[in-house]
C-alpha cells in the first residue's frame, strides 16, 4: 500500500476515535432505597472531574457525560444513606437504570456527643474552611409557580449563571446573569404589585441560615434526631429563636456531621425551606438544590369575587420557588457572569429575550410529579399547551 495512503488511513481512524470518545453520553436513572421508594436530592457525581447533578423530588436524574468517562466511578449519595458505587460502563450496561442505597441506621450514643449549641457554634466557625469560600460561578435553573387556592396559574423559569463566594460572602451573591428566559401565560386573577418584590435567587440568600449571620445565643438549641451522609454520623439540630419569635419560619433546622462539623443540610421547621448541599473533589460544600414554599389568605374585593364567580371572602394565594444547581466552575479563568440588574423585581419583570432553540436543546432536569401536575392544570385554564403559551408569552 502506498504510504501516503496509510497515512490518510491512519488519519481517518484517528479522527474517527477521538470524535467517539467525544461523543456525549446521557445518563439516566432513578434513585431508590431498598424498599423501592424513591429518595429524591440524592447527589449523583463523578467527583474527581466536577461532573454531576441531583435526584429531583421522584429520585430520577440525568447526567450529560462522554466516552471518555465510561470507566469513571459513578458516586451517588444521599443523608440516611451509605453511599453507592459504580463504573459508568456497568450503570449503562443495567437492564434497570436503578441505584438502590442502603438505609445506614445511626444511633448515637448521647454520652459521647457535644451540647448541641457546641456543634452549631462550630459548624459556622469552619463555614469557610468546609464549604467553596474561593470565587466560583454556579449555573443554576430557576423556577416559579403561582397558585391560586391550589391551582397553579402562572409559570416562569430562568437558567441564570450566578457569581459567589459562599456563605462568607454574606446575604447577597455578587453577581446574577439571566441568560435566558420564558414563562407560560398570566392566569392569575388576585396580583399584588407590592408582594415579594425581590428576585427568588436574593431571596433565597437572605434568609439563609447560614448567610444570614445569625446570633447563636439568641436561639435555642436542640437535638432532634441523627443521621449520616456519605460515611459521616450526622446530628439534626434545631434551634429555636428566643428574642425574635415573629419570624418562626426562619427557626433553622441544621444536619451537622459530628466529625468534620460541615453542614449538609438545612431547614426550617415546617420543612417548606429547604438547602441541600453536595461535595466537590475536594470535599468541599457547594448549594446543590433549594426550595420555598409560601401561601397566605388575602382578603377579596366584590370585583374579584364577581370574576372568580365565588361569595367566599379570601382566596389562598401560594407560591413555590426551586432552585436546581447544574453546575460548577471554580477556574477563575472559566468564569463567565456578566450583571443583570434583578435585585428588587420579581422573575416576570425581568425582560429576556425568549430563545426557543435553547430550550429545545438545553439539559432539563427530569420532571417531578409537581411539575407535571402544575404545567397540566396551566394547560387546562383554557386549553393552550405549554408551548404554545411560551411562544404567545414571551414575545
């Protein structure tokens, strides 16, 4: 054979394995316990290479990899659990995209354990040491639902790039990007102008357990249960506020692990705000998912009663806020967040241009059964589809 024919050949072949080895992998699955219930947030990574996601509120979840990954060990944690273990190769080769975990009962000794305001004054003393505290930009989805007496009636999702430096950094991120945007068509018959004027990303910052500099002293602390997360015995803390008892919705609830005192998750007491937190390579803590649900009975005028065709006298007006973390980059050089200015206004005033294409393309995470249930009765309110009304709302 020729030998400049063997070069070409060698060439083609070249050519033709690294754009296999590139070519992109999608990995999906669902994450369950061994009773074969769903465990939603579990974190899903391959943690050597800043790959990785969460379980949503069912326990399913995608993962975008590459051929080059395939012999990379897939780690899937979860509190309450013993970590899980898996080549990518072997997952991919399941016939059931399933992971099981192991409930990793803990029981621990009340001897040997700290006073609980012990651990809580140590776990904000080492925020910095245990949690990403160096410059680094997360790439986030952001999601809204407005409800009227349990019907949802409005929609918007933002995928915004956020500049931060953690907990250090105090109550406000330095820098929000929304990158792109859209929302489904305004059903909503009860607005108030005046409510939750602040975007749901300074939102949820400001009150933050852990960003919102709270004085210890001022709470009561307690023991409530314990737990575990990927190997480390957890203690559930729960602190009261003893001077400040208007705002209970803030009373923290704090999963701290005994050994290394980082915060893997927190609370409030009645659960409707929510942050859970997962490793980098390092070991180091970064958001990974946050929600917040609120509702309030307003009171209705005759006019609103006459459009709602109702004689009751208040509607229930709820809201709930998600916030899926897709990604990390903490390579300065990579960082890539330009400003926009959303401090005081709420997701819908926030004008981007809607890019149909990029939602088409972009990465969802796989749907909860809330997001279903809220996107079908949307569709319901006067029989347009989801997308039709994306394209009618966002011109």
């Amino acid at each position: 054979m020729h030998k400049l024919t063997v070069i070409l050949i060698l060439l083609m072949v070249s050519v033709h394995y690294v754009h296999s080895q590139e070519k992109t992998l999608k990995i999906e699955g669902v994450v369950k316990d061994e009773t074969s219930l769903s465990i939603p947030f579990a974190a899903i990574s391959i943690t050597s290479k800043y790959l990785g996601t969460s379980s949503n509120e069912d326990g399913h979840f995608y993962l975008m990899l590459s051929q080059n990954n395939l012999l990379d060990t897939l780690e899937v944690s979860s509190i309450g659990f013993t970590t899980s273990k898996i080549v990518v190769k072997d997952f991919i080769a399941l016939k059931e995209k399933v992971i099981v975990l192991k409930e990793d009962v803990v029981s621990l000794d009340e001897v040997n354990i700290m006073n609980p305001k012990q651990y809580v004054d140590l776990a904000f003393k080492k925020l910095k040491e245990n949690m990403v505290s160096s410059v680094h930009e997360l790439k986030i989805l952001n999601r809204f639902f407005a409800v009227e007496d349990d019907i949802a009636k409005f929609y918007v999702e933002h995928y915004v790039k956020v500049k931060d430096v953690g907990p250090r950094g105090g109550k406000e991120v330095r820098k929000i990007d929304v990158v792109e945007g859209r929302q489904s068509v305004d059903f909503r018959s009860y607005k108030n102008p005046n409510m939750d004027r602040i975007y749901p990303i300074n939102f949820m910052t400001k009150i933050d357990p852990l960003r919102r500099g709270i004085n210890t002293s001022n709470y009561e602390w307690t023991k409530i249960g314990d737990t575990s997360y990927d190997g480390e015995d957890i203690v559930i803390i729960q602190g009261i506020n003893q001077v400040e008892k208007r705002k209970k919705y803030l009373d923290p609830v704090l999963y701290i692990g005994i050994d290394t005192y980082k915060v893997y998750k927190t609370r409030n007491k009645a659960a409707n705000v929510v942050y859970i937190y997962k490793k980098n390579k390092d070991g180091k803590l970064y958001l990974s998912y946050h929600n917040h649900y609120g509702k309030k009975f307003v009171e209705l005028s005759e006019e609103h009663q006459k459009i709602l065709k109702t004689t009751n006298d208040k509607i229930k007006i709820s809201k709930r806020n998600e916030v899926v973390v897709l990604g990390i980059e903490t390579d300065t050089k990579k960082i890539d967040v330009n400003y926009t200015n959303v401090h005081k206004m709420k997701m819908e005033e926030v004008k981007v241009k809607y890019n149909a294409q990029f939602w088409e393309d972009f990465n969802m995470p796989p749907p909860t059964e809330y997001y279903k249930k809220s996107i079908k009765e949307l569709e319901a309110s006067f029989g347009i589809n989801i997308q039709t009304q994306f394209e009618y709302a966002n011109k």
